[in-house]
C-alpha cells in the first residue's frame, strides 16, 4: 500500500468519525442523554442499591416483667437499624403484624426469660422473620444476633474471661459498601453506553436512509467498523473516566492501583461492548428493534457478570458462560484498582480475557455488518 492510498484511507475514515460524532452529539437533547442519565444513575443507584438494612420496624411480645427481658427490649429500642418497636400483647397481633407486613421480624420473649437467664445464665427467645424479604430478613438476623451477643448476664461484678475473635476487614476496614458498589456500577453503566451507542449506529443509517450510500461510498467493511466503533469507544471512554472520577472525588472511594492498567482493562472492554453492539445493529431494522436487542444482551450480561452477586455461587453452565461476558473480566480489574491494589499480573490474568472477547466481537461485528453491505 503507497503512502498517497493510506492517506486517502485516513482522510475517508476521519470524515466517517466526525460524520459519526455529529450524529450523536450535535443535537443538545442528545449530548444531554448520552452524558447526564449516565452519572444520575451512578449517583442515584449507589444509594439506592445498598446492601444495608434500615429503617426498619420489628414487633417484641414481653411476656416477662423481669430485668434481663426488659434489657433486651431496651437494646432494641436503642439499635439504629429499627425505626420503631411495636409492642404487642399476643402471639396472634405479633403474626399478623408480620403477616401484614408492618415489620419485618417480630420477636417472643416467653415469661421464664429471666428466671432461665438467672439459673442457666443464658435465655432463649422465639425470632419469626417475614421469609419473603429473605436477604434483608438474614440481615436483621445477623444484626439480632450482634445485639444478643453484646448483652452480658451475670449478678457478680467480677469480670468474667472471654475468649473474643478480633476480625479485620481487609480493603474496606469499616464495610462502607459505597465501596463496592460504586466501582461496579460505573462498569456497569460504561457498558449499557457503549453498547447502545453502538447499537443504534447502523439501525439510525437504515432508519434514515442512508444506509444505500454506504452501500456505495469507497469506504470498505473495516473503515466502516472503525468509523462506527471510534465515536462509541471515544464517548463511552470519557463517560467512563468521568463516572471514576467521581468515585475518587464525590464517593471518596480511595484508588490504589495502577491508572495505566486500568485504562487499557477500559479500553479493551469498551470495545468488547462496541462488537456487541455492532452486531445487535447490523441485525436490527430500526433504531427501537435496536434498543430491545440491546437490553435483551444487556441486562442477562449484568446479572451473569457477578455484579450483584458472586459468579462461583451459579451453576457450572452460567459460571462457563460468565467467563465469555466482557464485564466479568472488568468488574475485577475495576474492583481491584480502586480497593486492593491488585498486582500486575494478577491485572494482566484478567486483561487477556478482554483482549479475546474483543476480538472474537469485533470479529463477529465485521461479518455481520459485511453481509449486511454486499
């Protein structure tokens, strides 16, 4: 190839990249969608999807009038996770304040409470839990448990010896799950933008119309990929690095990886995503066949990924099929920058991945869309 045909060839795919960004950002109303929801999301879901359990409310039935019995009821009342104790009479108002669902546990405090604790030292006391709320209600159980551990029973003043268990939370010492779910989501959102970005490329041209003048512009199958895949991996980018700022700057989330490293992990993953959504946009016919086919990849992709809960608890099939989502590979890279700071090769084992899937949906995008031009 001559130095005067490879300048032809760089002056046709620029033209298809500024073709391709005026496309995308010269409407406000769009520069708006692509940039605003983006960081709303990362700001609303980081306090939306928390792991936490507040604010919530649990039904006690005191059967007993001792000291010890009214104890626990006042450790309750002084816990910062319940909002109110509703005290009841019977075991039939406790039920049905479960089963109504005005409280998500309720607690039996049987009449020898104190009288057991007296004698054995240790009492017992009936915990019903609303099962269809299962994750927050293993929760409140777990906080139940802290709360009766704390509370010691003993008429002599004489400190009793322990045997304690100090446990040091490694990465993230006061369990903040801003932590967490912040570096998640912001993979997490980068991927919808890219994908959907991507996606509505080629569905836009046949939707207009001009699809027929790719069809018979010089430019070949590859300058057409890179043209629609340069705008989306520049946007989703800086999307991207925009949303990690404010995880440094605004969540105060500390980083302490390599940002080389991770540039590369974003990079190798924005193209992951761009292959995909070059395919869902070579099969699509209109931009909303485009966008269905976009979440329809999307939001199985999210869930397989180990975003929301950990890959090694699916079974075998999903956990085969969650190495081949590009998002897997990043979430551990993204994760491990911002709390552990992951070694190199420890980077390096996740970054090969994305190099191959890359490839393999680049790959793909470059038949479809070729099949779609002839």
């Amino acid at each position: 190839m001559s130095y005067q045909h490879f300048r032809v060839i760089l002056i046709r795919l620029y033209a298809q990249f500024v073709k391709e960004l005026l496309c995308i950002l010269r409407d406000p109303r769009n520069r708006v969608v692509v940039f605003v929801p983006p960081l709303l999301q990362l700001l609303i879901f980081s306090y939306a999807a928390t792991l936490e359990v507040s604010n919530v409310d649990i039904a006690v039935y005191n059967q007993d009038t001792g000291r010890e019995a009214q104890e626990v009821v006042w450790r309750l009342e002084a816990a910062r996770f319940i909002t109110q104790v509703h005290h009841v009479h019977s075991n039939t108002v406790l039920r049905e304040q479960l089963a109504q669902g005005k409280v998500i546990a309720a607690i039996a405090i049987p009449s020898d409470f104190s009288r057991t604790v007296a004698i054995e030292g240790s009492g017992r006391a009936q915990v019903l839990v609303d099962g269809r709320r299962s994750n927050s209600g293993q929760i409140v159980v777990g906080y139940l448990s802290v709360i009766a551990k704390n509370i010691h029973f003993t008429a002599d003043p004489t400190p009793l010896p322990e045997t304690s268990v100090v446990v040091r939370h490694w990465f993230n010492p006061n369990l903040v799950y801003l932590w967490f779910m912040v570096p998640g989501l912001t993979g997490t959102l980068a991927f919808f933008s890219a994908l959907m970005i991507t996606a509505l490329s080629i569905a836009r041209e046949r939707e207009l119309g001009t699809f027929d003048q790719l069809l018979v512009s010089p430019a070949s199958t590859l300058e057409i990929i890179l043209s629609k895949s340069l705008p989306a991996l520049v946007i989703s980018t800086l999307l991207a690095l925009l949303m990690i700022s404010m995880a440094i700057w605004f969540f105060r989330i500390p980083f302490t990886g390599s940002f080389g490293l991770l540039l590369i992990g974003l990079i190798l993953f924005i193209l992951s995503a761009v292959g995909i959504g070059l395919v869902v946009s070579a099969i699509s016919m209109t931009q909303q066949q485009a966008i269905l086919g976009g979440f329809v990849i999307g939001v199985p992709t999210v869930l397989i990924s180990g975003f929301a809960t950990p890959v090694e608890n699916m079974p075998a099939v999903l956990q085969w099929l969650a190495q081949a989502i590009p998002l897997t590979h990043f979430l551990v890279i993204i994760e491990g920058s911002f709390l552990k700071a992951m070694p190199p090769g420890d980077i390096l084992a996740s970054l090969w991945p994305l190099a191959v899937i890359a490839a393999v949906t680049l790959t793909m995008a470059t038949v479809f869309v070729r099949g779609r031009l002839q």
